[in-house]
C-alpha cells in the first residue's frame, strides 16, 4: 500500500489556516500556499465525498491513486530499530505503539512557514500521525480556537470542544470529523525557541477501537526535548 498524503495536506492546511488568522490581508496573501497534492482514501471512501474535493481545503476527498502514485519521492522508512523515534534537530521525540506502524520523513510536505520532520503511519488501517512544527503565533489554547474557527467555516468538517491535554503545560486537542467517513484529532503543544508543534491524526471511521487506542498513545507519547 502507497503513502498517503491524506493526513499531510490536511496537517499542513490547518495550520496555515490558523497562522491566517494571525496575519494581515496582506501577508495572508502572500503565505498562500500552494494548492497541495492529491489526497488519496480508502477503497471503501463513499463516492459522494469526492464533492469535498472542490471545496479547496485538502482533506479526505481525492479519489485513490496506485501505490506509486501516492507514494512520494523522498518517502523512504525512518532508519530506526526502536519504537521510540527521537529528533535531536527539532527538539523531540515521539514512540510507536507497535511496529505495524512506520516512519517516513515529511520533508517534501514542509513549506517556508510549516516544517513537517515526520509522518507515522499505519498502512495496513489507512491511519496517519503528522508531526508538524508552526510559528508560536499564539498559545495552544489560541492556536486550536483559530482551527476550530477555519474548520467550522468548512460544511464537510464538525469539531468538537478543546480539551487539555497532559502532554505539557498548556497542550490542548480536539477532535473532528471530515466527510462522515475519517476521525481526526489534533493536539497542540508549545516547542522550544518560538515554535509550536501541531500533531494531527486521522483515521477512518470504520477502523477497529484499538486503533483509536494506538493513536491516542503515540499523541501522548510526544515530549519536548
């Protein structure tokens, strides 16, 4: 099975949505960027999600690509023998569950504002984890407010309510659903010399429970170094 783009596009959509909000007209024009790769789904993704496609926002809604095809150039697996995954460079670490979930670097998904160093993904369930870091234009709290505010604009995308999270002092997340056919959730910490991390998971609808159980334990896996 090919990588998916899926939670990438997304990852990096929300938070150049919320960095908007943050900007004047002006410099919003000028951070627009550009239109992201195709979004592959799961073979079983309803047809009448595919009207998302043309909403602009990249979420769940392209149709399926060949594994050649979704897989980008740079995808290569994160050499590691541990399930632990520590990133000296930009000052974290984080741990898989299990090794039925691979690492592959996110670099061709970072843009001059939004660096993405890593992407964990469970191929076999069509569930992805993107690490990404963000200007700390706000606080978490902030940060996720401005998120929920974008998507709530978006008819595909429902949001529930921020929660606190225990991951460090002032992370918080939320959870949504994008097309009535994937899970998302979002948590957001700060980082160390004026950044943010947001990390985003996506999942469909239809997996299994211990699913949402992985994810929920790579996202508290996450530390600040």
């Amino acid at each position: 099975m090919g990588f998916s783009c899926r939670g990438v596009c997304l990852s990096g959509a929300l938070a150049l949505m919320a960095l908007g909000c943050a900007t004047t007209q002006g410099e919003r024009a000028a951070q627009s960027p550009v239109s992201p790769p195709a979004t592959p789904v799961p073979p079983t993704a309803s047809a009448s999600a595919s009207a998302t496609a043309s909403s602009g926002f990249a979420g769940p809604a392209q149709q399926t690509r060949t594994s050649a095809e979704s897989k980008p150039s740079t995808a290569q697996l994160v050499a590691t023998g541990n399930l632990k995954h520590v990133d000296a460079a930009n000052g974290f670490e984080i741990e898989r569950p299990s090794e039925t979930w691979s690492l592959y670097p996110g670099d061709e998904f970072s843009t001059e504002v939004i660096a993405v160093p890593v992407v964990l993904l469970e191929e076999a369930q069509g569930a992805q984890v993107v690490v990404q870091i963000a200007p700390a234009i706000a606080s978490p709290p902030e940060f996720a407010e401005r998120l929920i505010e974008g998507l709530s604009t978006r008819g595909e995308f429902s949001t529930g309510e921020i929660y606190d999270l225990e991951l460090a002092e002032g992370a918080v997340g939320f959870d949504f659903i994008a097309a009535e056919q994937v899970i998302g959730r979002v948590a957001i910490l700060e980082g160390s010399n004026g950044k943010v991390f947001v990390l985003l998971a996506t999942w469909p609808m239809n997996a299994p429970q211990n699913l949402d159980q992985e994810i929920d334990a790579i996202l508290g896996s996450m530390k600040v170094l």
